[in-house]
C-alpha cells in the first residue's frame, strides 16, 4: 500500500513541482512505514526516472514510448488506470499543473475514484488516512477533504511544500512498463507548438512576483517593473486591469480569473487590490503594495507599503537592489 | 452544428469574501448568484460557432430550482434551449457525480458536436468537471482551450490552441468532443433586450433523477461522492500589520524596504 507520485515532463524536462510533491510523499511514506513509487511517462527519458530515485522514489515506473512523447490525456490515463489496477497504491498524488489536474480527473472518472484539487497540505491521519487541505470559494475558505475510496489522490499546489534534496547516492529500482493504447487508438493529435517568450520565468513557480496594474498606465510602464524583476530573478504579474488593456498578457494575470500564486515575496505596483486579485495573491509570504492612493484596499493585506508614484519608486528599488545583491 | 454548454451558478465573486464556513455546510449562502465567470466565456464560444455556422445552442446546468436564473442568462445572450437537472436526491454532489449526471443529461439531450465548459468553478475551485464529463461520455477532452482555430462539423474535427504552461499547443481531435475554455478566448456579449424578454417568458424543462435515460441513482446522489469536505473554516487571517516606510526621498524609501525584506529573507 505505497505511495504513487506522477512524475510530470515536457519535452524531457521534468517539471519541478513534480519533485515538491515527491519530497511530500517521501515524508508521507516514512511516516507510514510504506514505499514511494514515481511514475514517469514520455519518450527518452529514463534519465527523469533516475532522478525520481535521487529526490525520494523507491520504485519508478517507467513507459518509454513515442505514443507517449507529448502529454495527452487518452494514452497517459491508459498506463495509470492500469498501474492502480495493478499496484492498488493507497495514495496517488499529481503536481497540480494543467495537465496534473486534467490526468487525475480522468483516472478519477474511469476508476470512480475522488480527487482534492489544489492542495495546500497533506497530511495522515491517526488511521493513516490522507487529509487533504484545499483552497474553496477561490481562497475565502479552507477545506480538509477526506476520501471514501483509494487510491487517495490530491494534485498539489506549486510550491506548497519545499523542494527536496536530491541524493545521487540513494538506490532504487527502474520498472519499465509498456504503454496500453497504439498510435491508431488515440484520437488527439498534437500539431504544434509555441515555446512561451524563452527565459521568462512563470508566476505559478516563482520565487517572487513583481506585478504591475493599472497604475502602469500602458504597456511601456511595464518596463521598470520587467527591470525590478529581473534584478531579483523574479517573474512578472500583472492585475487584470493590465491584461485586459491589452497591456501585457494574458498568462501574467494573478488573480481569480488569472493564476493563484504563493511566492515568498509578491510586490505589487499600480495595483488596488480587488477582491479578484486578493484571491490569488493573498497567501503569499510577504507583500509589499507601491500605490500613490493611502486608502487603496492592498494596504490592508501588504506587510510593507510605500504611498508613491511607481514610476520613482520602482526604479529606485531596482537601483538599491542592484547593488545590495551584487547582480 | 449543436453546442451543449455546461454552466454552474456561483457566488458573485465580489461577495466570496461573505461566505462563511457554517453557510457552506448548511449550503445556504447569502450571496448573490451570477453564472460562473469561466462558463460566459463557454457561452460566448457557443453563441460564435452558432452564428459561424448554424445551428444551436443549448444551455445545461445541475443545481437548485434558483439555477434557472442562470440559465436565464445564457438565453439571454443567445442560447436557443435550456435545461435545469435538479432533484433534491442528487444533493451535494462533487465532479464525479455532477460528471456523470451531466455526462447522461447530455446523452438524452441528444446528437450533439461539442460540449463547452469553463475551467473551474469559483465556488469549488477543483478544474474536474469537464474532465469527468468527458470520460462518462467516452469522447475526447480538450482543456485551457484559448483558441478554436478549426472546426469542421462536416468532417467532425476540430483544431485548438490551449495555453499550457510552456506554451501554445495545438491539438486536434474527433468531435464531438469536450472543450474547456479559459479566460482570453473571448469577450462575453451583454444579453440583448430582445434576449432578456426571451428568456423571461421561456418555460425551461426540470430534468429530476426519474427524468432521465439510463441515470443510475446511486451513481448521481450525494452518497456517492468520492470525496467529502470537512473542518470547513475561514483561513488564517493574515496577520498583516502594514509598515508604511517613510522618509525624505524614495531613495531612502527603497532603502529601508530593501533592508526589510533581506531581513525577512525573502529576497
Ligand atoms: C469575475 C471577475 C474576475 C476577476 N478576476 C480578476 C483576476 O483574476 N485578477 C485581477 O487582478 N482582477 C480580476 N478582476 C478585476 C478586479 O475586480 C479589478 O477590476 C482589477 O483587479 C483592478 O486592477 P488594478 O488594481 O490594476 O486597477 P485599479 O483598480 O484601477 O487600480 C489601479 C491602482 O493604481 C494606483 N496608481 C495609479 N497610478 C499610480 C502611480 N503612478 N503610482 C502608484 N500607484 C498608482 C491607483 O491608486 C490604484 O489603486 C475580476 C473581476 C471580475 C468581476
Ligand atoms: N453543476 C454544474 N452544472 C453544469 N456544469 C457544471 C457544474 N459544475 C461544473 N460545471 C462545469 O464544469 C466546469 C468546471 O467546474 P469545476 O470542476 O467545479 O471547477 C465549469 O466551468 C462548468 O462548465
């Protein structure tokens, strides 16, 4: 009755979130006497498979196949149903990314079994039950969801635990498995794809958010903000106001409607602080609100405030910053 | 060409911070309700591929007798039919149930070529449905669909652009299938005059559990739900006690607030 952690990938890289959650289910597992098993699925990438033994896993199982290459749903779901049916893992957890969450709904449906979307936290009960803490009403309430049927499966949140360790020295065992659908009994193809502006680093992983609203006054007023970010490797927001202007796109957008973020440092520019954008902000570490408004409603969530124009404050920071750690 | 819609009514997400954990358990939320801002977007897509093609476009929802006003409004943008799945039986369910019975409405609905749904919910927050849906009906699911690039309801295919994290993917399936849109793939219309009268004087058919085809009940009622949500509480308030940094100059400013945050070690 081990523990089961997807292990996600693109284009052989894998994706590090899928590492917080194998640290989590390490922790999970040595709580309960069980083992780890990581799933990796995707075309030439045994070498994932062995760094899923370096951050945790015990066992890997891994489906090396072309039909596997990109993500889709149909083949991927084929090769999971078949490994619960197989293994019955009391837990199953996924990264809680696009294809995360669409991966654990479908293996959901197909074995009618239940999922907790968007966990914060997991934990045991005095059974060994897993408990399940989840963001619902878009962040207004907290929910700890139980299950009546296992595997036990939740998708995490990024950065809602640490980033493990990895320890080359740590042995384990690679399982390889065949896939379950042929080319022929798939019926989506990918036919494209545009990489995302290249070096950019995305606001559901970031470290620290610099994010830009309103206030920016236009889509050149994102530029001290883009410099303030990359002095502090962070990734630029924006408020909806933004991205609806047209000013920046639609991906940067923090908020209900945009991305839930949790950075350790979100510092937000030009921007009010609606209920919308709250919601996907609010659990940040820290906060920090540059608004020339006093009443502005961020005040009442930031930690740090400056009552300024952006336009001199940014700059200077960037400037301070830039000495301070030495970049 | 015939576009099923699935929307929920949720709280108006300006008052999502009135919800209160004992409302949530009793289920009765003193809230205003609007159609789920993801679901417009889904709407909107219908009502273009209708305009674009033909056809129709039918409204769906499972929720409480006051769900019709929901409904109301997707008429009054433009929807052609509407159709309300409610029984006190299928209760408070989660997105197996709620995929499954609407996965089964939708078959009794009838020939169909797309089902469009939003991403998430505001209320449940969980981004399961569409997917569950598309499993219960066996056909191909489409998700953070941004673009519809082609579709052909001759040759039954269609083309899409779905922004994942990296990038822009374009995928192409058999229809019908289920596509979930996310924010960006278009601007909602406002409902017409012509639209609000419609939809006022329009006689929308109940669907209870007996209503439809094949619907197993122990399959769509609250008992079945393979997860249930406990200790539901109002998150740790953020112990925020805002230091507003003052000083002569900004430099000075942007000192101060660099050496606060080197202290709190977050940079
Ligand atoms: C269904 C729904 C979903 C939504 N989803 C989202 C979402 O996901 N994300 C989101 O952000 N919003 C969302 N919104 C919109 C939200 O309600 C607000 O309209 C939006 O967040 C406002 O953006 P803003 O703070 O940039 O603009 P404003 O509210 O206009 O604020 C601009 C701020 O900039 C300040 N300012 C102006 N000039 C300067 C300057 N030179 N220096 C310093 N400060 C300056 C002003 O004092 C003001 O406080 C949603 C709304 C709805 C109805
Ligand atoms: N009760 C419901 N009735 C109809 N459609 C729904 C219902 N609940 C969810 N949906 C659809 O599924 C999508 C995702 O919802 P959720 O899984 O609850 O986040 C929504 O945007 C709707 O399109």
């Amino acid at each position: 009755m081990s523990v089961f952690v997807w292990i996600e990938q693109f284009n052989g890289t894998p994706v590090s979130l899928s590492w917080e959650v194998l640290g989590k289910a390490r922790q999970l597992a040595d709580a309960r006497g069980t083992t780890v098993a990581a799933i990796v699925l995707g075309q030439g990438v045994e070498e994932i498979a062995r760094q899923a033994i370096g951050y945790g896993a015990d066992t890997v199982y891994l489906a090396d196949d072309a039909t596997l290459a990109s993500f889709r749903l149909d083949p991927y779901a084929a090769v999971l149903k078949r490994l619960i049916e197989e293994h019955q893992p009391a837990i199953l957890l996924w990264g809680g990314t696009s294809r995360g969450r669409e991966l654990a709904a479908a293996v959901s449906a197909d074995l009618g079994l239940g999922v907790a979307a968007e966990c914060l936290d997991l934990r045991l009960d005095d059974e060994g039950n897993l408990v399940a803490t989840r963001p619902i009403y878009t962040g207004n309430i907290l929910t700890d969801v139980v299950f009546r049927r296992r595997p036990q499966m939740a998708t995490v949140r990024a950065r809602a635990f640490p980033m493990p360790e990895a320890d080359a020295s740590r042995s384990g065992e690679v399982i390889a498995i065949p896939a379950v659908l042929r080319e022929e009994e798939i019926p989506v193809k990918v036919v494209g794809f545009e990489q995302a502006g290249t070096g950019e680093v995305s606001v559901a992983e970031a470290n620290i958010i610099v994010s830009g609203g309103r206030g920016v006054k236009g889509p050149e007023g994102f530029q001290p903000i883009r410099e303030l970010a990359a002095v502090l490797g962070a990734a630029v927001g924006a408020s909806r106001a933004a991205v609806d202007a047209g000013w920046i796109p639609y991906k940067h957008q923090v908020g209900q409607t945009g991305k839930q973020v949790r950075p350790d440092l979100y510092i937000a520019c030009g921007i009010s602080g609606a209920i919308q954008h709250l919601a996907g902000m609010r659990t940040s570490k820290v906060i920090v609100a540059i608004n020339k408004d006093p009443e502005a409603p961020i005040f009442q969530v930031a930690d740090y405030g400056i009552v300024e124009d952006l336009f001199k404050v940014v700059p200077a920071l960037t400037e301070v910053l830039k000495e301070r750690l030495a970049r | 060409m015939h576009a099923i819609v699935c929307l929920k009514q949720v709280p108006d997400t300006a008052e999502l911070p009135k919800v209160e954990p004992a409302d949530v358990m009793q289920g009765t939320l003193k809230v205003t309700r609007v159609v789920n801002p993801w679901d417009e977007y889904a709407i909107e897509e219908a009502l273009r591929l209708k305009e674009a093609h033909g056809g129709k476009v039918t409204a769906l929802t499972l929720g409480p007798a006051e769900a019709t006003e929901a409904l109301r409004a997707a008429v009054a943008m433009g929807s052609d039919e509407a159709v309300l799945l409610s029984d006190p039986a299928f209760g408070d369910g989660d997105a197996w149930t709620i995929g499954y019975t609407l996965a089964q409405a939708i078959r009794q609905i009838g020939q169909y070529d797309l089902v469009l749904c939003g991403k998430e919910t505001v209320d449940g927050n969980s981004g399961l449905t569409a997917a569950t849906t598309a499993r219960y009906l066996s056909i191909p699911l489409l998700t953070c669909v941004i673009k519809i690039r082609e579709v052909d309801f001759t040759a039954h295919t269609i083309t899409v652009e779905r922004l994942v994290e990296e990038g822009l993917e374009v995928v192409s399936a058999p229809l019908p299938a289920v596509v979930a849109v996310i924010k960006g793939i278009n601007e909602p219309r406002y409902p017409s005059f012509r639209g609000i009268r419609t939809a006022a004087r329009m006689a929308i058919p109940v669907w209870g559990m007996g209503d439809i085809a094949g619907l197993e009940a122990d399959k769509a009622s609250e008992a079945a739900a393979a997860v249930r949500w406990t200790n539901i509480r109002k998150p740790p308030a953020r112990a925020a006690q805002c230091e507003i940094i003052e000083a002569d100059t900004v430099e000075e400013q942007a000192r101060i607030l660099a050496d606060r945050l080197l202290a709190a070690k977050v940079i």
